[in-house]
C-alpha cells in the first residue's frame, strides 16, 4: 500500500495531539499538520495563570514547537496556513497557498469567542477575547500601559479563571453576568460561594446584570452600561461571554451538525463524510448517564477525542468512551467541581427517579492544618442506588474528590459502595471517614428509608406544613431558619412526646446531629427529615437566618455537640 | 421486646464508631462502651503529627469525651475498665469491678505494639511505643528533659511516620529496618524514594541492619547494637516493630481466629460466637482482588468494620464491603501510597495472569508551579483488561490518584477506560492529560500487544540477549544503562536497517520517548520493547547508571525532544 497521507487542521491541544497518536499508529504515514495562527501547540485553557503571574512566562504555555513535531514525530507543521474550503470527495482541502489532498482527514479547528451584539463592544481596541495567546498578549499590554480596570463579561468557566488570575495579578476587575448569577453550571450554593471567594480578593461580582451598551472614547471602550441604571468605567474589557464550534468549513463539505453547531462524530471520532474524523471541542460526545451527544468545550476531553481520531485516521483501532462533563474551576481560594449529573441538570434528570444528598465534611481531620469545609451533592438513582453525579465546593482538596467520583460513576458504583469505598487514610491527606464516604453514607441512608433528607428549596415549599427544630446548643445565636424551635439534641428524646403532630424537619449546622435526631424521631413513629447539608448549604445558598423561637424550657446545659 | 443492651468493648476510633451507628439504629437501646485507658474516643494514627508539631496540641488528638457520648448519643462510657473474660454462653462480660450482661457485644480491642525480643530493651524507662497517647506523652516528655537522638526500630507505616514526624521537630532521628528496605509493602523504587526522602530531613536510614543488643546505663538504654560492627548511642528509642491483633480475650472465650491472630468475621462483622461482633484493627477482611481475608491494621478501614458491626449489633442490616487494603505514608517531601494488588504482593498476584506497566508522569501541567513526577505503577488482568491495583509515589496529588484508582478497582474499570476516564481538569490541579490516563494508555497499549513494556528486573535478566537502545540526544552524558547505543529518536528511523537482529529494547526518561521508538521498530517488523517508567524508575530502584556506548553515526542536532 502506497504512504497514506492523513492531513491535521488545527493546533493548540487536539490536532497535535491526534498527529500525534496517528504517528504511532501508522508509522509509514505522510502526516500534515495545518494551522493558521503562528504557534502549532499552545495551552489555550491556561491564559489565565500566566495573567495571574503564576506562570511566569507565556512561552511557557507555547508548548511544542514545529522542529519538535518534525524530529519526534515526523509531522510536517504548516503554520500561518489557514484551511478554506474542504472537498471531501476528491479528499483535498483548499487553502489561500494551494490543495492539499489527503487519504484521512483530522478537522480540529476547536471553537471561538462569541463576542455579543452590543452597541459599540465590536472592533473596540481595548476589547479582548480570551482565547489565544495573542488575545492575553494584547491585553496584557494594554494593562502595562496603564489603567487597571478589567471588566469581565460573562461569569462562566472562562470569565471566573479570568477574574480570578487578573484579580491575582493586581488589575481591578468587575465580573459581570447577565444571568442570575455566576457559573450557572453548578448548584446556586456553588455559585454563591465562589461569588463571594472571589470578592473576597476584591473582585466586583455583578450578578444579573446584563450590559446593555457601551460608551467609547476614540476606538477604546470607556464606560459600560448596565441595563440604563449603573455605569461602569474600564481600562479594558474582556468578552468571555460564550464559545461556538468553529465547524463552518466542515458544514459547507456537507458533514452533519447538531443544533449547537458541533460535529457529529460516532465511536472512532468519523463524521458524516467518508475519511474525515473530527475531534477537540468542536464534536459532542455522548454523556456516560444519559447516553445523549453533549458538547462540551473542555480541553481534557478534547485531548481524548484526539487521540482516538488520530489513531482511526491512521487505521488503527479505538473507541471513544462515554464522557462525564467533569469539569473543576478555581475561584479565589474556593475550588468548584463537577462530574455527572447533578441538581444543575434538572432538564437531563427529568423523569430519572433521581435523589440528592449534601453533606458537609471536613477535608481532613478537624485537628490537622488546612482542614476545609468539603460540600458534597451526591445525585443518585433512587431505584439502582447508583451514583449518577456530583459536585464538590471546598477550599482543600475538591479536585481529588470529584477525580474519585468519576471514575467511581464510570464504574456504576452505588451509593451503598460509595460509603464503603476502601480510601486513602493519613492526616496529611483526609479524615478517617472521607467526605466521599459520608456522602455516601447519608445518601445510602435516606434510599434506605431510615431518615428523609430535604433540600433547602424542598423545605421552603413545605415551610407552614412543618415544624423545624434546631438541634443545635446556641442556634438562637448564631440564626437559624425563621420560626425553628431550639430544641438540643440531648433534649430531644424527652420533649418528642410534647411535641405536635406535624412532621418535623430537624436543622444543625451541616446535617451531622440533625440526621441523628431524624433517626431519634422516625424511631419514636414520627414523620420527620432533616435539612441535607444544613444550615451551611441554607446560608451558601443566600437564604435568610433569623434568630429561633424561644426554647420553651429545654435542658441549658451545654454538651460538646459538634453538628 | 425488652430494651437490648449492646456493650461495646474499645475506644480509640472503632468501639466509639460503632457505639455511634448503633445508636442511629436502634435508639431504645441500652448502650455501654468499656475502655482500659482513660480517653475513650483518640486518633492514634494522628501520633506522627502531635510529634511533628503539625498538630500543636495532644489534646487535639483526644477527639470526643465521655459527656459527648452521653448527650448526643446515649452511651454511657466507662473509662479505666478493662474487660477480663467474655462468658458467651451467658451473655457477659466479667471486669475486675463486675460482671456486665449483654445482648450483644462488639468487640473492638484493636491492636497492640510487639516489642522485639532484643536483650536489654525490654522495660528500659526511654523505650517507647508509638500506640496510644500515654506513649507520646512519655516520649516527648523524655526529649523535653534533654538528648535529641531517638531511633526509631522498624521501617513500616508507623516507623516511617514516628520518623518524619519527629524529624520534622527537630529530633536527630535514625530509623533502623532489619529487612532489606523500608516500606516492604511498596516497590524497591518506592522504598528508595521514601528513605531518599527522609534522608532530605536528615534522618539516618539504615536498612538490613538488625539490632542484636542494646547497652543500658541504668535504667536508660543508650547503645544500640546492629549485627556486632556498629554501636548508635541514642536518648530515646521508639519500637515500631509490628502490631498483632488483641484478640486473647476473644480466643478464649472460644471465638475463631486467622492464623494471624485476627478475628474471624462474616459480612456482618459476626464472630463464630453469638451475638458477638468484631470490628477495628483486630479483625480480617475479604480483599477485594483475591476474595481472601487480610489482616490490615488500618483507621479507616476499622471505622467502616464498626459501623457495620455497630449497626449488625442493633439489630440493623449492614454488610461489609471488600477491602482493596489502600494505604498511604508521607516520608519527607514524598507520598507513597497503594491500593489493591500491585507488584509488591508477588505471592497474591502468582497465578492471575496479571501485568505491569509503570509510568512518570507529571502532576500538573509542567509549567504549573508545583507540578512533580508521579510514578505509577499499575497492576492488570491481562486477560480482562480490569486493573488489580496501583502503586503512586509523588511529591504533588500521589492522595490524589490513588484515591481515583481505588473508586476505579472497586468499579471494575479496565485499563482502557482508565486511558479514557473523564477527570477534572484545570492547571492549577492536574495535566490535561492526568498521569492515571497515561497509566490506563501505556497499559492498554502494551496489553493490545502495540508494545511491550519490560520491568528493569525482566531487562537485567535478559541484558545479553538484547540490544539496548538510549533514545534520548545526551544519554551518555547523563547515564544510562551499561553497554547501551545512543540514536537519538530523530535518528533512529534512518539507522533502524543497520542494526543486528536482536531484539531492541529502548529506553529514555520517562518512558515517553522510548514508547514511540518502540512503535516504530515494531511497524518495521523488529522485535521491539521498551523500559517501562523509563531510567526515573531504574535509578529510583538504585540501579547503576553508566555512560553509553559510542553513538556510531547517529546525527548530533539536538531536538527539543522532551522524553
């Protein structure tokens, strides 16, 4: 058989990377590399560390170069060489230098900025998106000559690591989201807390505030409007307000598109045309819970598509596996992470006899330093007990529990085996009973029907059909949910009989004793739940504390009750 | 029915535990927790860091006392008792103060220390164990009156600790290992890396040296002696020898026991006695790999037998999971830790048809502050594909991956799926491409039969048969293995023809580059392999690096040819 020629459009992290695989594929193969910027391999996902100073250089993030592609792996890289048109059935791309013809094709042009309509944001010079290294070269220059007031727009994965690694650096940034509220891909209590983690490291976050135009002075952006009432005055403005695959050339060969715009692909990465694979964040791939094509622009798992598009390119054999939309993002010192389907996928659980439950737990043992608050929503199916999602907030250690619940939901493990799940125990690292296990646990319980957890929304419905208790020493003080009785969990046991007849909704701090005294109730025959993941996740939510009603003449004693 | 009593025999983490979760199960219950000591609920495997100064306060360690147990769960603690004979056939237990009747008991008398019969040790005032808080305090106490230089006898998980731990606070620390390497239950490389890494703190570690005698001035020991050629004088000596299960009481009282020592248990944590629970560090579990019970002297694995105990014991339904014996130490700067069967357990492992691969990888992206080598070393089925277990030792996120590993052994996860499962990433945690991704690849790739990967002992075994092939531009500068050809890899295609017709094995690095020579050679039609982990884990095991052979020919450009 004649040198297969296998043509790569595309840099950054896919193409290489499936010019890469396909090397080791098909070592007799003519492997062509085009990509039209200057730089063949860059870390487009890592702008924001080197705006934040932690990555010094951003040459750093210039990963491979062309001589390294040649000497390595024997792919010729054409850089400066933008793709125009593709005739898949003569198999050639055109470009603006000439054709090139090819046996497999790898389409991996990725996905770019959408810069929104608003009156005067478009062709600004301090307007930047942040999407490429000559995007943060650009700003970044402009911050150096002076002014130090960045405007982010949109509140997403990008427009948080922006914030965040500009805050870091020492600019003065407003975040601006026209939703409700910032990353809208995790729970409300998990957008709250990385809100308030990045104004604590004087970030402005501006939540449901949708600009509305902008006032220029010469080419530059000076003022933004905020729905006619509020004016913000900027030095630059970063656009992060949303992504698009770049599947344009692929849609006029005649390859199929989902309605997001990105590429059908089956198994081995193929699309629709014969011998043209397509990998990176312009594909969907199917979601391992629900089985449906999602797309997700995500640089990990654009690696993954790479790496099975370039091996099928070379005629080799693989099969993309079923993806978990994991996905982690840094907000001050709050770590925010994901994987599965969790409450935020309320349209993808419908109709899945899906359960929740939260917890709080320490990421290590209390007594150990940087021990952190670990807040855990487990998703899981109420008929299987099998974990379907879950998303972790904590400022230690976030990234190792949802690392370990993905591949725990890979392995359709349950709830049940999930508190039994046999961890990695030392002080420096965790508590003796991991986060992970105590979620499980909690939630292993409530499908067992030995408590009933209710979710903060769960118990606002039900509010005047319940009576909450406070099972907590001193919840008075520290405010609890309006109209709750105090009641301590060493005074229960001998105030149940008094008490009326409605179910009861226990509350502590963090689920701990109010999950207890569920127990000490329902075992007593009393309809009764507990707040899941307790007042901690009422608060992150942004819900109201007040103080309780008096403690109608229970015990004062005070026990050394951690909840 | 009749309030059950439900006596529980044990502080420390598991009698506690499971006095706990028998209250959530049956809150009529009559509950008692008998413990020797004086504090009923500590964390003895948090010693290490009281010593080290992490902690700052014993008190710390001390984690709930007796009043708690009481106003929040019930149960009445006795401290200063000690059970002396259970009568199984009358339900009760005799202590020196008087009989306790029970309906059902849960035993939880953990593990005790075994001081080595060396002559002189015994009963000497400055030799401590490092168990139980008592032990600490005597220690500390000990340094505090003068003399810094403790040895530490016995090179396992708590030795490795003590050692770390009290180098860390200043202490002039030798910790002696009669075998032939510390940590026997990691690979030689993993061993190496943890004794370089307390070697960094100033900790002298002396392996294959047993201590034959020691030398007492009064009531002090003050000379030990190894083996008749060398003397250490020491203040303070600490015996990390080994635990055996306390399990006397249970024998005679007629209960079946492993050869080892340790109870017997069914998935209820039930003994061969009724209504007898054991749980804790005195008992065995089923691996979840070989389906053999396991003594493993673990808290977080006894924290999981005494909730199923403690609820078995109310009356609840509970069953214990498998153990994949999971483990992690910290020795320096380096974390090793372990999940399922890896390399270490030859015995288990003989006759699984199971394979090796081990990989360096990074931590983060490399130019993310922080990022550090991780080594894995994965153990698979070669038939199934399923991973067995793991090895990781790294300076960054080694809790991490082993934590990952273990949710994928317990989910049945293949080495494929291991190459493909969906972790989070972002640079300030993990590679695009995490190093449990590149494990599942390098194993999936060698187990498809795309390449071989050699341990270095399979490599030294057939050295005269092969030919050995340094990939890397520089090797002989750097050391390799004797006898070893430089071709660069950017050469290494031209010269391939030239060569003699033994089998090549190439070796770089890491791995990475040789990989790739591998994939070549093969496509050419050679008998080809490669080192598996590279010279890191030929160096890491303390083999000798040489200058390589002449390279005859080979081009001398230099390509950024990162391996």
């Amino acid at each position: 058989m004649a040198k297969r020629t296998i043509l790569v459009l595309g840099g950054a992290i896919s193409g290489p990377a499936a010019a890469a695989r396909a090397r080791e594929m098909d070592d007799g193969a003519h492997i062509v590399l085009l990509e039209r910027s200057q730089r063949v391999s860059y870390a487009a996902c890592a702008l924001a560390y080197h705006a934040s100073g932690e990555v010094p250089s951003l040459d750093a993030l210039d990963r491979e170069r062309e001589q390294f592609f040649w000497d390595v792996y024997r792919v010729k890289v054409r850089t400066g060489v933008a793709a125009v048109t593709i005739d898949a059935t003569a198999r050639a791309v055109l470009t603006p230098t000439g054709r090139v013809p090819y046996d497999a094709l790898v389409y991996a042009l990725g996905a770019e900025s959408v810069v929104p309509a608003i009156p005067g944001l478009r062709g600004a010079r301090n307007v930047f998106r942040f999407r490429t290294l000559p995007d943060l070269e650009g700003l970044l220059a402009r911050l150096e000559r002076g002014g130090r007031h960045v405007a982010v727009l949109g509140g997403g994965f990008i427009g948080v690591e922006a914030a965040d690694g500009l805050a870091r650096r020492g600019a003065k940034v407003t975040l601006l989201e026209q939703g409700d509220r910032i990353l809208p891909a995790f729970s409300p209590a998990a957008s709250r807390m990385a809100a308030e983690a990045l104004r604590a490291q004087d970030v402005v976050v501006l939540e449901g505030m949708p600009v509305t135009r902008v006032a220029r002075r010469g080419s530059d952006v000076r003022t933004l409007e905020i729905q006619g009432h509020r004016r913000i005055g900027v030095d630059a403005v970063v656009v992060a307000t949303g992504l698009r695959p770049r599947t344009r050339i692929l849609a006029r060969a005649g390859a199929r598109l989902h309605a997001d715009g990105s590429v059908e692909i089956d198994g081995r990465c193929a699309t629709s045309l014969p011998a043209v694979f397509a990998c990176g964040v312009c594909v969907s791939v199917p979601h391992a819970v629900t089985g449906r094509p999602v797309w997700l622009a995500q640089a990990a798992l654009a690696d993954k598509t790479a790496q099975v598009a370039g091996a099928c390119a070379a005629g080799g054999d693989a099969r993309m596996g079923p993806t978990l939309g994991t996905a982690i993002v840094r907000a001050g010192e709050v770590t925010v992470a994901r994987t599965g389907l969790t409450g935020a996928d309320a349209a993808a659980l419908a109709g899945m006899n899906a359960a929740m439950a939260r917890v709080h737990a320490p990421s290590r043992e209390p007594f150990f330093p940087g021990a952190a608050d670990t807040q855990i929503e487990i998703c899981f199916h109420r008929g299987s007990g099998r974990v379907l999602g879950a998303e972790v907030v904590s400022r230690s250690g976030a990234d190792k529990r949802i690392d370990t619940l993905a591949a725990a939901i890979l392995g359709g493990l349950t709830v049940d085996q999930l508190a039994a799940v046999d961890l990695a125990y030392a002080p420096p690292f965790s508590p003796v009973r991991d986060p992970i296990n105590v979620a499980g646990t909690v939630a292993a319980s409530a499908r067992a029907g030995l408590t009933e957890a209710w979710s903060a929304a769960e118990l606002v419905a039900r509010r005047r059909r319940v009576t909450v208790i406070d099972v907590r020493h001193g919840g008075r003080e520290s405010g609890t949910i309006a109209g709750a009785v105090e009641v301590p969990l060493d005074a229960l046991r001998s105030r149940l009989e008094a008490m009326d007849g409605r179910p009861l909704v226990f509350v502590c701090d963090t689920g701990r004793l109010s999950y207890l005294a569920t127990r000490i109730a329902r075992q007593r025959g009393r309809e009764a739940g507990y707040l899941s993941g307790g007042l901690a996740t009422w608060a992150a939510e942004g819900r109201p504390l007040a103080r309780a009603a008096a403690d109608s003449g229970g015990t004062r004693k005070r026990a050394r009750a951690r909840s």
